[in-house]
C-alpha cells in the first residue's frame, strides 16, 4: 500500500499492523498522523483537533526558536521522521498519551512543562527530521498545534546525508538507550544505522541465519523473538558464529510453518553443538553436524520432534539461573534422545549446573520420560 494512498478510514487493529509495518524509510510526520487520524473509532472519541494556523497561538512568538536561515517559525508538517533508527510506533501507547487526564483528572491539553522541546536537525540538503521527539510531535497535531518548540540542530553543510543519518541515529540512541527505555531489539536498529560494531556483528549473523529483527534483514525466512538471549550469546562470545548459524538455520528449518522462532531454543542447541564440535562431551554418541541439508543428522531429528512438540515444549519452566543451559539438555534428551542417566548428569555437569541444579535437571527429566511413555 502506498503511503499517499492511506486516506480511508481504517479500524484501531489495521492501522496499528500498518504502522508497526512501516518500510524502514523517511515519511512526513503528517503521513503519519493521516494514517493515525484514519481510525475510525478514534476521530468519533474526538481525539483530534483540526489544524489552523491563524489560531495555533498556543505558543508565542518569542517562545519559538525561528530556522536558522529562513527566520521563519518552523512547522511540524514540514518536518520528516526517518525510521531508520527510530522505534515502531504503538498506536495504544500514542492514544493513551491522548487520553492522558491532568492532575485535576480533567482531559489534558498540550502540556508545555511535560512535552518540553522537540529535538530536529536540519540536514545540508534543507531538509528537517525529528530525531527524539517523534511522538510528541504526533500528540501535538492531534491537538491542534503545529508550533511546537523545537531545539535546533543544524549539520555541517559538508557532512553527506548517510553520516547525517548516522549522527542522528547515535544521538537517539545515547539519549534513550541510557536510560534503559529502549529495548535491546530497538538500540540494535538504531545502532546498525550509525555503525556501531557490536550491532553490525549481530546484524552479519542474523542475516546468514536468515532472521529478521524489526525489519533489518530483507531476506529473512523467519522472525527472531527474545532477541536479547541471542544478542547476550553473541556479544558474550557463549558460542561461535558457525554454532549460532547452523542452529538458528537448524529450528528455523525445523519449525518451517512458525512465523517466528525463539532465540532460548537456538541458543539452547548452539550450545550443545558447541560442545560437540569442542570435544568437550566426546564420549558421547556423535553426530555430523557440519552441514544442513541432507547431511547433518540433527535436521531430520529436529524436523521429526517438530511435527508434535512446539518450541515451548523445550523452553517452559526453565531452571532458574540456567535458563539457555535448560533448553540446550531437553534437546539432547527429547529432541536427539541419546542420553542414559548417566550421560545425563555428565551433560548437566558439562552445562555449567551446580549439584542443586543436576539433581533437579535430572529428576525432572526422568518425570517428563515416564509421563510421556
């Protein structure tokens, strides 16, 4: 669907699809707030004041930072969002800002000391985007005011328009990451854009493992969730990049109808393949797993557990504080099913567990056994 096209009323649960699906692109805010505006249900709660610029004097003039340049006030539908590196936008989020009642419970307006000012940087080529305020600037037209206060950030005339992007990105990200009210999935979008090592390292094994996390790998067959478990992996080098890889191909294979696979369960197997490829369980019965398609013995295993048993089945009521190590024994007892009791508590010792937690690994796996049988 083409942006210009988004005009017809739409219900809360299409726009709210529409906009978390959102191309990862530049749009005007007011190509935002029209697909906003288009709910129905919404525009007859009276959420939103029409825009007039004879009476937006909800600001004075002395107020308002002028452009730069032009001298002249600058408006929010001049202004674009880049969502390169911005979050997705939640629409129950934006509305229960709408909704928001002021300390006398009465619906509240605008409020100047709760908004403050609205961060925009003006690109060399004229153009302005929002770059931390994003939301407000949406609130702001739903109520009718298209002045808002902004502070201005202007880049170097000679600064080319992916750096402009890319110092705009860390901005963002130093300014919510910090306070810790971005999620991992998010810092990681933002941080792709200004080249951060550390998310361009994720992003090079998510796109060989063919997963997607908020729309940054275009060729993925499956979406990550619990994106942090995965990222901790990577960062804190659990295991190598060729583990991660063949068990991310290896469930996303496996649970091939599942619109998203879970990062416990791929991190659970890497680590079992890890300790294969490292010997460090070599007295076990061994398994090729060095290819995919037709010649790793873990693929057609895993397929075969998969036709009866979700992803949940090996990641519920995990251990406390062996969360990833749980999974990772349930796939070589259920999924791969090689282990005697005795090779259980050697795997369980191989998998970090202390005593307390080999016993109830163990016993709870001899429960789950007999239950099934």
């Amino acid at each position: 669907m083409n942006m210009s096209m988004v005009t017809k009323p739409m219900s809360f649960k299409d726009a709210d699809a529409y906009l978390k699906n959102l191309e990862l692109k530049t749009y005007t805010i007011k190509e935002i707030f029209d697909i906003v505006r288009s709910v129905v249900a919404l525009e007859k709660e009276g959420l939103f004041k029409n825009i007039c610029e004879a009476l937006d004097s909800f600001y004075k003039d002395n107020e308002l930072l002028k452009h730069p340049v032009t001298g002249k006030k600058i408006s929010i539908l001049e202004i674009k969002v880049d969502l390169t590196y911005q979050r997705i936008l939640k629409l129950k989020q934006l509305v229960d800002h709408l909704r928001a009642k002021d300390k006398d419970g009465n619906p509240m307006d605008y409020d100047k000391m709760c908004a403050g000012s609205i961060d925009i940087a003006i690109r060399p080529d004229g153009d302005i985007y929002c770059w931390d305020g994003f939301r407000r600037c949406l609130i702001a037209l739903a109520k009718g005011i298209q002045y808002p206060l902004f502070s201005i950030y202007s880049h170097p005339p000679t600064r080319t328009i992916a750096n402009c992007r890319a110092v705009e990105a860390f901005a963002f990200k130093k300014r919510n990451g910090d306070n810790e009210a971005m999620a991992k999935d998010e810092l990681y979008k933002s941080g792709i854009v200004f080249n951060d090592p550390k998310d361009l390292k994720t992003k090079e094994i998510l796109s060989e493992s063919k997963l997607d996390v908020l729309k940054t790998i275009k060729d993925a067959v499956s979406t990550l969730s619990g994106f942090a478990q995965y990222e901790e992996t990577i960062v804190k080098d659990k295991v190598s990049k060729e583990s991660l890889i063949l068990a991310s191909k290896i469930v996303t294979k496996s649970y091939d109808v599942d619109p998203t696979v879970g990062s416990y369960v791929i991190c659970g197997l890497a680590i079992y393949i890890e300790l294969i490829r490292t010997s460090a369980i070599k007295d076990f019965p061994s398994y090729n797993i060095t290819g995919i398609e037709g010649t790793c013995n873990f693929l057609p295993k895993f397929k075969a557990y998969a036709k009866n048993n979700s992803q949940k089945s090996l990641t519920k009521n995990r251990i406390s504080n062996y969360a990833v190590e749980t999974v990772a024994f349930r796939i070589a007892t259920r999924v791969l099913d090689i282990l005697d009791i005795n090779e259980e508590v050697a795997l369980a010792t191989k998998l970090g567990f202390d005593d307390e937690g080999i016993k109830q690994i163990v016993s709870a796996e001899t429960i789950t056994k007999a239950q099934a049988a």
